[in-house]
C-alpha cells in the first residue's frame, strides 16, 4: 500500500492489501475503490464497517479505450469516494490487481482535477509504472510524439 501524499486521506494498492485486514485497519481504511474489471477481491473477514466501490477497468490491450470511455467517469466517483472516507474519520483505499497502472492512474487523474496541478506532478506522485502509455490512451501528447496516431477527448 503506497501513501500517495501525507496530507491526504487516500492510499494506492492490490488485492493483497485488501486480503490483510490488519493492515486495513492499520491504515484506517473505510472506504475501498476497485479499479480492476478483472480482479478478484478476497474478503476473508467481516467488512460491515467499511463501504465498498467497484468500477471496473479493462487492463490493455483487452480494450484499449475502455479507460479512455470512462476515465473522467471514474474520477468523479473518487472523489464521491474520498468524501466519504473522510467524512467517516477515515482514508480511502484505491486498487487495482497490482497496485500499478490501473489504481495510480485514475489516482493521478483525481489530483490533476482537484488540485490542478500538471499530468506530471501527478503521475509522480501516484507513481505511475507505464504513464506514457495510459496517458497516450486518454489523449495526453509527449513530446516527440506524432499527434496523428493520438487520440483526442
């Protein structure tokens, strides 16, 4: 499980966070966001206390724009999530399989709409693996990049 910024109430990680339910409540998660549309979440433990969001994402290249459709979307749904966590004293925890792309990414795009800063302050900051592909996905352009292979939002 990643911290993405200490004064915030949100955390990155996989399914084998979810799995430890003393690291769970170490961190005083109570809200859970799952990115994955391909993860199986192993709830092992009573889980009564704590709100559970799924909004599935396809990993590429099983559909390459799945992201692209509803990356917007989901982010809006983080920050009903985030509100909620807070509001209950506690953080939100975003996962996808691995705790990589999938989870950073729409953790990223979260802080470039609420905090406006820039795609690469918060790509550091999510610690995203392999940004210049997601974000090639979603429309961002890099330089060096040929804008007619790019999509656009």
């Amino acid at each position: 499980m990643r911290i993405v910024r200490d004064d915030l109430d949100i955390r990155i990680g996989n399914i084998h966070d979810v799995a430890n339910p003393g690291l769970l409540l170490e961190e005083n998660i109570t809200v859970i966001l799952n990115v994955a549309n391909d993860g199986y979440v192993p709830w092992h433990y009573d889980c009564s206390d704590m709100v559970i969001m799924k909004f599935g994402l396809d990993d590429p290249p099983k559909d390459t724009r799945n992201i692209n459709k509803h990356f917007w979307e989901v982010v809006k749904i983080v920050n009903v999530a985030y509100n909620l966590a807070t509001a209950k004293d506690g953080k939100l925890l975003i996962i996808c399989n691995h705790g990589r792309n999938r989870s950073a990414l729409v953790v990223a795009g979260w802080l470039m709409k609420e905090f406006d800063i820039n795609m690469y302050e918060a790509i550091e900051l999510a610690q995203v693996q392999d940004y210049k592909n997601w974000m090639r996905d979603l429309g961002f352009i890099f330089p060096g990049d040929d804008e007619k292979c790019l999509n656009t939002l």
